[in-house]
C-alpha cells in the first residue's frame, strides 16, 4: 500500500503486483481516501499518481505498467480499466 499526497487531500493505493519480464501489473487496484473524509479523485489526479511512481518502476527495470480494476464510485461505477503505459 502507499500512500500519496492530492489537492483534495491524501489518498492511498493498494493492489496485488504481479511481474512478467519488463512487465510490472497492478492487478485489481484500489485508490481510496486515507481518512474518513470524501474525496474527488479524477483521471488527471490518477494520472499524477501513477507519474509520481513511473521513475521508480523504471528503476527497478520495469519498462511497461498496466493497471488493471473495476470502477467503483465516480462516472462510469462498474466499469473494468486495463490499461498499459510505457514507462
């Protein structure tokens, strides 16, 4: 789990990791507030997120990230994300 700093507030991110070669997945990821507070995360904040750990992923060799969950608040509740960036 790691926890991240947002306009809004902190917020924290957990999934299961699974490595293939250059290949780093976060399967079934949660992105959740760290207190009992509401927040609105975006995409564009997701994506800050997920830049904040690019370099480190890339450090560690990984050259590829796909993101893999469901939806569960916001627009869209439901729908599956399976993305995959170049890191």
């Amino acid at each position: 789990m790691r926890s991240f700093g947002t306009p809004d507030g902190r917020v924290e991110m957990m999934a299961q990791a699974i490595i293939q070669g250059d290949l780093l997945i976060l399967d079934e990821i949660a992105v959740f507030p760290a207190g009992p507070a509401r927040l609105s995360i975006g995409t564009a904040e997701l994506w800050g997120l997920f830049g904040q750990l690019r370099a480190e992923f890339r450090g560690m060799g990984f050259r590829r990230l796909r993101i893999v969950g469901t939806r569960l608040s916001g627009a869209n509740p439901g729908r599956r994300v399976d993305i995959t960036i170049n890191l």
